[in-house]
C-alpha cells in the first residue's frame, strides 16, 4: 500500500481513518526509525536525575544507548554509550556515579567530561594516536529546555524551542508550578506493552476512554462515574483537545478539586486546603489571576511528538514510549515534583500517583489491556482502519472528541512521506483554528 493512502483525511466530511497495518508493518516501523525516530528532537532524561558531578544514567534511546551525565565541570552532557576504541559500551549499570568512566574490555578510561584520560600500554601506538581524538563521542544534537534534556540524530533538526512549537507555552503551564525548580524522584515504572508505540500516543491524550476503561477510578474519586444504562459521557470531563504543532498535542480537563497541590484525589482532605490555597496564591502572585487558575483547576496530559508524554494530571509524570517492534514498546515513567515539596504533602502526591499511575493502580494496567486488546483486534484482518473522526466538525473540539489525535497522526503521515511538518487542524488553512482553553470564565463555572 502507498505511505499516502495510510490516512484518510476528509476535512469536509469530517472522517479520518488510519489504515492498521500503520500498526503491524514491519516495512513502516523500519520506516518511522528512518523519517521520525532519526530526525525529530527526542527525550533522554532531566538534568535532576544528574544532579552531582560524576553522576550517569543510561538511557536507550530509540534503540540507541545513550548516557547522560554530569561532568567535573558541572555541565551535564549526552554521550553515545559505546567506546571510541572498539565499541563496548563504557557504563552496562543503568545509573551510578563515577570520577572516571573505565571500558572493562580494554581498560581505556574517560574523565566524566568525556576525555580519554587513560590508555594501557599506550607506548604501543604510533605518534598519529591523539587522544583528543578519541573523547567520547555525542549525538550530532543535544539540547536541553527548562531541564529536559534531548537529542537529535539530524544535524540539521530545528533548534528545540523552534520545534516545541505550541508544547512549551504548556511545559511552562507544569514546570512553572515549582518554585524552586522540579526534579524527578528516584526510581522508575518500567513495563512492557505488546502493542504499537503509536496506541500509547494515542492514548495518553485520549478522554473518550477516560470513563468507560476507567470506570472504577473515576468512581473512586468523584462519584459520578456512570449511571445505569451506562451512559459515561454524562460525567465527561469538561475541556479542551488542541494540536499544538509539530504533531505536539495536548488534552487539557478541567480538574475539579484544585491543583496543583491537591490533584484530583480524595487523599487530599480537609487539612490540605490551607496550605492548597496559600499555594495558589503564590502562583496569582507570581504569574497573574488567569494564570494562575489555568495552572491550578486544569491538568495536561502533552504529547510532545513522538514519543514522550508530560501527564500533568493526579501527579505529574514522564512517560516515555521506547518502539521495539511494530507490536512491542518498552514504557518508562518516572515521577516529576517540585524540589521544595517533601514530608507529608509529598508522600500524599507520590501516593496519589501510583494509585492511578502505578504498576498495580487504577488506570495503567486498564490501558495496557486496552492497547494489547486493540493489538490483537487488528490480526483480524490487515485491511481495516481505525476510525479517529470524533468531532471533526465540531467547531470547539473537546477531550474527548480526537483533534489532538488527529494532529499526531498528520504530522506522522507527512513524517513518514519525507514532509517535515503537515497542517495538524481540522480546519481548513484559512478557517479560524481551534478555541481557545478554557478559560476563568469556564473554571468559575464548575468549580
Ligand atoms: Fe573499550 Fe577496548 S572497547 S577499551
Ligand atoms: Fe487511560
């Protein structure tokens, strides 16, 4: 089948299909290495996680090991995982911290800066030996935003911000809610799912499923959940999906109980609302009424394209998506909070995260039989398509209607046809594009 027939985007009648086999081809997964996973601006990891000089963690990255790590000098740095001399990779624990980094093959040995530092036997070699030749080597592009570190194997990619494009007005929406900057906590969620990287894309940005996969949680948490002909969009949660550019996209809900301390959990009692209010204050104070509201009383789950996902919603978490296969993801989550959070409010916002989050929590072991489920459907038969249409014509698209889908999927289809960026709208260029977020007006309404 042509690349350009995988998707079928009629904005005038309002259908858009993805052909399955976008899922199952091994042929397309190669692809998507060669035009996405090769050019685009990918995550390796956030400058916390590096915090001392000497420390490391290695990453694969999109098949890829990469290390990050904290030099003497204190600059943090990307290095390919793989010894200048014969190829072994120089660090095999996934983190730790080191005053040099030493190949066990042969023994050569690197200062945290990267430098070739020490060489057995050196005398062996002739005098066109140079060291400085033989430093560990970097990505052709590496790039940090606000801490978050990526990196780019197209020397000509974009710089980032350019690329963030709509995304980094919302990572400013999540990072600004710190006062004292964020980091990431210890440890990780590391699980594999047996379905295609892009089901997870979809789906962490996805509302529609919210009630009917999830029933249980929003249950749990607000009481509203489904009435008895199990009708779920009765409780759909008000807001807004947007592509954001870029195939970035976003689903911004409206959350009812007051973030960014309280989330949406009924963990947070009554003994929580001063410190919560004293919080928002702080944040009107720092960033303007409106703001500060959109910051609070609504959550995010961002797709920066392709594969890493901000979920600003119950806690703040990094998902990022590692494609093995076209039916394999390897998926690593780790927990993002502000530095001068700790005692019980951050023992609360960690628990309220794996109660949703965890490996045995309400939603991702749900999801995770969702996209296998939906893995398995599509060995029925190579020739059908998935329908992602919802509310194409409705001219204020809400989370639960699919535009922030859609726009995922047009910039991989022109990705995957040698196209650098595609029109993510449903709108016709020319026609006004998607509302705006709700706004105060909005937010005073359902709280
Ligand atoms: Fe690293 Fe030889 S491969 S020292
Ligand atoms: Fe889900």
């Amino acid at each position: 089948m042509d690349i350009a027939d995988l998707i079928i985007d009629d904005r005038e009648r309002g259908i858009f299909r993805v052909h399955r086999s976008s899922m199952t081809s091994p042929e397309l997964f190669r692809r998507e290495r060669e035009t996405i996973f090769d050019r685009c601006w990918i995550y390796v990891g956030h400058e916390s996680e590096v915090d001392n000089p000497g420390d490391y963690r290695c990453r694969t990255v999109t098949g890829r090991p990469l290390l990050l790590a904290r030099g003497q000098d204190g600059e943090v740095r990307v290095f390919l995982n793989s010894c200048p001399h014969r190829g072994a990779m120089i660090c095999r624990r996934p983190e730790g911290h080191a005053r040099v980094l030493r190949c066990f093959y042969h023994g050569w040995t690197f200062n945290t800066d990267g430098a070739l530092i020490g060489v057995p036997g050196e005398d062996a070699y002739g005098p066109g030996f140079d060291r400085s030749e033989m430093s560990l080597r970097e990505p052709p592009r590496v790039d940090s935003y606000r801490g978050l570190y990526f990196v780019s194997f197209n020397p000509q990619v974009e710089d980032l911000v350019t690329y963030l494009a709509g995304a980094r007005d919302y990572l400013d929406l999540v990072l600004d809610q710190a006062e004292e900057g964020m980091r990431v906590v210890s440890g990780s969620n590391r699980y594999t799912i047996k379905a295609n990287w892009k089901l997870l894309a979809e789906n962490s940005v996805d509302s529609y499923h919210l009630l009917p996969t999830h029933r249980t949680y929003v249950d749990y948490v607000t009481g509203l959940g489904t009435d008895d002909s199990g009708d779920t969009m009765a409780a759909r949660p008000p807001g807004v999906g947007r592509a954001l550019g870029n195939g970035h996209c976003v689903g911004e809900n409206v959350a009812r109980n007051g973030r960014p301390i309280a989330h949406w959990h009924p963990l947070f009692g009554e003994e929580a609302k001063a410190p919560i209010e004293r919080a928002r204050r702080r944040l009107a104070g720092r960033f303007g009424e409106e703001r500060a509201r959109r910051m609070a009383d609504t959550s995010r789950n961002l797709l920066i394209y392709p594969n890493l996902l901000i979920l600003d919603f119950v806690a703040i978490t990094i998902r990022y998506i590692e494609p093995l296969a076209p039916g394999t993801m390897d998926v690593t989550a780790w927990h993002l909070v502000p530095r001068e959070e700790s005692g019980a409010r951050l023992a609360t916002r960690l628990d309220s995260y794996l109660t949703f989050f965890g490996p045995g929590g309400f939603a991702t072991p749900d999801d995770v039989e969702a996209l296998e489920s939906c893995q398995l459907g599509f060995r029925a038969s190579g020739n059908e398509w998935s329908d992602v249409s919802r509310g194409m014509l409705n001219p204020a698209p809400g989370t639960t209607d699919e535009l922030q889908i859609r726009g995922f999927w047009r910039q991989w289809h022109a990705n995957m046809q040698g196209r650098r960026q595609a029109n993510v709208q449903d709108a016709d260029p020319g026609k006004p594009e998607t509302p705006a977020v709700p706004g105060t007006t909005v937010l005073a309404g359902e709280r």
